[in-house]
C-alpha cells in the first residue's frame, strides 16, 4: 500500500518534488470564461454591431426594444391619409363635374351621340375600379409607395368617369345638399372613432357581412323594383358606411403603433386607408342621395 505516494509524487502535495499541478504548470486556466476578453472574443452583439431583426421579432410577438429610426409622427401620419382623400376625391368631382357638363350640352342628338360614346367608358370604368381596389388592398405593402399613390389617383379618376351618370340624373340644389350632409356625417363619425375608447375592431367582420346584404337587397330592388326597398337600402347603406368610417379612422391610430418606426411601410399604409377613407365617404354621399336626391 503507498499511503497515496505514487512514485515520490503526492497530490496532496502541490509543488513538493519537482511536481506541479498540470494544468498551472502549462499556464492553463480552469475558469475559461476570465480567458475570453484576453484572446480578442467579444459576446456582446451591440460591439459587433449586429442588431435584432425587426421583422422576425414582430412576428414572434416580441416588443421592440432597439432604437427607432422613424421620424413621422402620428399627427403626420394622419395628415397624410387625410390629404390623399381629400386630392382623391377632388379629383373625382372634378372629372364627372367636366364629363356631365360635357355630356349634357347641346342639342338632343349631339347629346345623344355623346352618351353613346360614354357608354363604353363607363362600363370599361368599372372594372378598372374594380381590379384596382383589390390590387390596391392586397398587394400595397409589396408595391414602391410612389406607384401605389398614382394607382390611387387613377383610380379617383376612373371613379369620376363611373359617377357622371349620378351627377346628370340629380338636380344640382339636392346633390349639394347631400354633399354637405354626407361631410358633416363624415367628420362626425371620424372624430368619434378617433377619441372613443371603445375598441372598433370586432365591428369590421359586422359591418362587412352588412356590405355583402346591402348588395343583395340591391340587386333584389333592381330585379323587382320595390319601392319602400329603396329607402330601406338607403338607410342600411348610411348606417353601414358610417359605421366603417369610425372603425377606419381608429385604424390609424391602431397601424401607426404597430409600425411606428417603419416610415416606408406607413406611406404606403396611408395609401390604402386613404382609399378605405375615400369609399367610405362616396358611399355615404350615393346612398343619402338615393333618400333625399330629387331627380331631374
């Protein structure tokens, strides 16, 4: 038995007979991490300059804790949705207000001839409206800001072409009448879905399968003509369309603190509420005519 001797070395004995623990006698530390910053490592990623990926994050569900960049603030933001509705919808009456005076001018067969060549405008209008509403919904976040904008004024253009015929067949006094009514609606419903508390989102679903049942009851009054069905439509189609201005409007203050940071992403955003904003109004203004326009 060696009594733990092995050989004249002791490890219990650290330094005696020549013998040293291996491990300082090579110059090698146990605790590896003091080592790190003496061989040039560095773990942390701010030194390194690499910075989370907001995108990644924001879909994991994580809040953003890094520096934001952006400088558009929400007053901006919402000046900005608001002055391309108001351009848009310049540019609509403008356009049916020259095509309807165009249109209506002279004697009856150059008036006649003329709407014959409308004719095909107006039906080729509204499918260009149509493709450019779901493009313009769907695919603005992937487009340059730049072309969405200008697919918005093509769009308020087209629009003007489509809405010539409502202009021609209500007398000028009662269309203004709706016109100032269907503002003051607006303006109100917009100022109300920005300063409620209530929380609008679970109202788009509603307020759309409202959209899908005012379009059927349409059609059925087309096909039967029933007369009290008119003003009912009217009065859905008021209901419905301010109700969605409310919840549009809380949508920017919604979109701006999920994106505050991300400007590009915001401009091309306020395209696509400025269009929502843009038929919300237009649809008012149609369907308070449909209650009180006297026609011509």
């Amino acid at each position: 038995m060696n009594n733990g001797n092995f050989n004249g070395y002791d490890p219990n004995r650290n330094g005696q007979n020549g013998y040293n623990d291996p491990y300082q006698a090579n110059g090698y530390q146990q605790n590896y991490q003091q080592s790190y910053p003496q061989q040039g490592y560095q773990q942390s990623y701010p030194q390194q300059g690499y910075q989370p990926y907001q995108g990644d994050l924001a879909q994991q569900g994580v809040p953003f804790t890094g520096t934001r960049t952006g400088t558009m603030s929400l007053s901006d933001y919402s000046k900005k949705i608001f002055l391309w509705m108001g351009a848009g919808l310049a540019v609509t009456f403008f356009v049916a207000l020259g095509l309807m005076l165009w249109l209506t001018s002279g004697d009856p067969l150059t008036v006649y001839a003329r709407f014959s060549s409308y004719l095909p405008l107006f039906y080729g209008g509204i499918v260009v409206e149509l493709v450019l509403a779901i493009v313009l919904n769907i695919f603005v976040a992937k487009m340059p800001y730049g072309v969405s904008l200008a697919m918005f004024f093509v769009y308020s253009l087209v629009s003007g072409v489509t809405f010539t015929p409502i202009l021609v067949v209500y007398d000028a006094g009662s269309a203004i009448f709706c016109f100032a009514a269907a503002a003051v609606l607006f303006i109100g419903f917009a100022i109300y879905g920005t300063v409620t508390k209530r929380d609008l989102t679970k109202l788009g679903p509603i307020l759309m399968i409202g959209v899908l049942v005012l379009l059927l009851f349409s059609v059925v009054g087309l096909i039967f003509n029933f007369g009290g069905l008119s003003i009912l439509i009217g009065v859905i189609g008021v209901a419905i369309f301010v109700g969605l201005t409310a919840y549009d409007v809380q949508k920017i203050k919604k979109s701006y603190e999920s994106l505050a940071g991300d400007d590009a992403m915001l401009k091309k955003l306020s395209v696509n509420l400025a269009l929502q904003l843009y038929l919300d109004f237009i649809n008012i203004f149609i369907y308070l005519l449909r209650l009180f326009g006297k026609r011509n």
